[in-house]
C-alpha cells in the first residue's frame, strides 16, 4: 500500500489516501518519486469522470522493471513522460511528431491499481505521480543523469519541456529577435528562460499581477507589462520602431490573451498558443486583417517535443546552469499539503508548487 492523492469523483475534493499498487506487469516499471510538481492541467483534470490519482510531472528512482523491459533497471533516476509516444502510428511513424501520437494517453483508459476496498482507479495524465509510488509503462520514463537534482529534473517533463520546445521547436526564435511572453506560471517562466537561452533581444513578459515582475525578470524577462486593455499598445511601444515583438508566446489559455498576443505581434511576425484553452473560449480575427498583417498564427501541443530527444538536453543545459528549474519554484509542500494547494492555482500569484516526498 502507498498513499497517494485522488480524485474520489468529478468536481469532487482532492483526497490523500492509501492505495494499493500491483508488481509492475510486462513492460511496466515501478518507481518511488522524489519530486513532482504541480501543473494547472492537475486542475483541469479534477473536473474529469474517472477516479483517478493526479499528477503528471515528477522524477524519481526505479524500484523493480516487469518482464520485457530494456534500457531500465532498479535504481536508475528517472523523469515522467506524460504523453509517451507509441513509435508506429501515423504521427509517430510518417510524420515524425511524436508529440501528435494517437496512443498517447491509452494508459488512462486502463485501471492500474486500486483502493483498499478494491474500488478501481485510473492514472490520470497516464503516470500518477502524486503518490509515493506509481506503476507506468516503460515508454514513459526517460533516464537523468546524477548531476541533475530530483526537484529540478521533476520540472524537466513538462514545465520545461513546453516552454523549451514553444521557444526552440514551435516559435523558431532566433538569436536578436524580440520576444513577448504573455502569462508567466510555470510554463511562461520556462519559456521566458527558453527565449533567453535561445539568444532573443528584448523579451518582455506580461501578466496581471504587478508583485510577478521580479520573478519573470529573474527567468530572462528584459521588460515587464502589466496586463491591462492596452497590453498590445505598451508590448508595440517597447518594440523597435513600434512595430510589435517578432514572436508572441501566449501562456495562460484565454481567449482575450490570444487575440492580444495576436495584436502585439509585428506584421510578418509569430504568434504561438502555448496556453491551453477551454472549448468554449473563442477568439475572432478578420479576414482583411488575416492578409493585412501576414502574421501566422499556430498552436502548440507539448511544446512540439519529442520528449526522448529533447529531456536529455534539458537535463544538461540545466547541469550546466544554462537552464535553471529551481528559479521557477515558489512553494515546496508534502503531499498532505496538496489538495490545498490545487486550489490556489487559479490565482494570480507565485510560480510553480513541487511536490517532495
């Protein structure tokens, strides 16, 4: 038995309690985590219909590897991939982009373990990493090396990966151009750090709350632009000639972001949603300003990464001290501390929580 945070039912309180892990089966691993942090999709998840335990993000240490499994023994250290690609459909196999992979969250589908009164229970974001321990398939764990610490690798999964992959794989941004990143949580932190790395000029940061200036500023941000009906208006007038950033980076998934980030790009620019939306948001355009302004305006599902390719390389710019998790993290808590912390995560306030057990 390990403790682990579940969801009981939908809309219902997230609740810390014991349940009951099988031995990893053929092609699955077991591992105890170390770290895992708290995304805002791990409340976006609570409103789903599947008793599950949560969290997606996090690292630890193999315990014991199921029959058909290479590449990974008990010990090793290890980092979550939520989306692990399969490798033969269309995407994986003809296109090239493992991030667009079809049997991507099939292990959701599935229960993998159970309550102590044999009620099923489903992995959401298929790892289920706010536990003490968790059961994954294989392709859903990618080795880290020693020299990278458990609460920065546990960021390197998700957080990193996507601002990373928004920045260097999405965007393209290339060395000089300006950058404007709209929302900074964890995910806009990251990808205010990614811009940076990746040479940009002026890179302003926008958000809603003032007291979030300091922390952007420290992950690369060289302005900062309260929110406000005149965002686009103060990103231009920072911008050469007035003209708007060459990319906008959208973070926070609403629409009135969007279509900012949409207004503050240069003609001819980039404007990426990195951001996840709900179905029901809308943004509209024109058609005159759709030709008028030449801008491309594209999405954004994990960054664009392949997380098997792409982990490794954040696990050594981070080494190296190039990229830095630590910088993103405002809060540690135990896992008793995190059904109130999900609630806090709508608010304005701080960057990204982890989880340590």
């Amino acid at each position: 038995m390990v403790r682990a945070a579940v969801l009981p039912a939908v809309h219902a309180p997230l609740s810390v309690t014991t349940i009951e892990l099988p031995e990893p089966g053929p092609g699955q691993v077991r591992v105890r985590l170390a770290a895992a942090g708290v995304c805002h999709s791990d409340l976006s998840l609570s409103n789903g219909t599947l008793r599950q335990p949560v969290g997606h993000e996090g690292a630890g240490t193999v315990l014991a590897v199921g029959e058909e499994v290479t590449g990974l023994a008990p010990g090793d250290r290890v980092v979550f991939n939520w989306a692990p690609s399969c490798g033969s459909c269309h995407f994986c196999a003809r296109l090239h982009e493992p991030w667009l992979c079809v049997r991507a969250n099939e292990a959701t589908t599935a229960p993998y373990a159970h309550t102590g009164t044999g009620d099923a229970l489903y992995p959401g974001l298929s790892v289920a990493t706010f536990a003490e321990e968790t059961v994954v398939p294989a392709r859903a764990l990618i080795p880290v090396p020693d020299g990278v610490p458990f609460q920065d690798a546990a960021l390197l999964g998700c957080a990193l990966l996507t601002g990373y992959g928004a920045v260097h794989h999405s965007a393209g941004v290339r060395p000089g151009e300006s950058v404007v990143v709209l929302g900074t949580g964890g995910v806009g932190l990251a990808t205010l750090q990614a811009a940076r790395l990746a040479g940009a000029g002026r890179i302003i940061a926008v958000d809603v709350a003032e007291e979030k200036e300091e922390l952007a500023r420290s992950a690369g941000a060289t302005d900062f632009v309260l929110a406000s009906e005149r965002t686009a208006k103060d990103v231009r007038a920072l911008t050469e000639g007035g003209y708007g950033a060459d990319v906008a980076l959208e973070c926070a998934g609403r629409a009135e972001t969007i279509r900012a980030a949409w207004d503050a790009t240069r003609r001819g620019g980039r404007t990426t949603v990195v951001g996840i939306g709900g179905k029901d948001e809308r943004v509209t355009f024109s058609a005159l300003e759709i030709f008028h302004f030449a801008r491309q305006l594209r999405g954004c599902v994990y960054g664009d990464s392949d997380p098997a390719r792409d982990i490794p390389l954040l696990a050594e710019h981070n080494r190296t001290g190039h990229l830095t998790p630590s910088t993103l993290v405002t809060r540690h808590i135990t896992l008793d501390d995190l059904p109130e912390a999900l609630t806090h995560l709508d608010a304005p306030r701080g960057g990204r929580t982890v989880v340590l057990f």
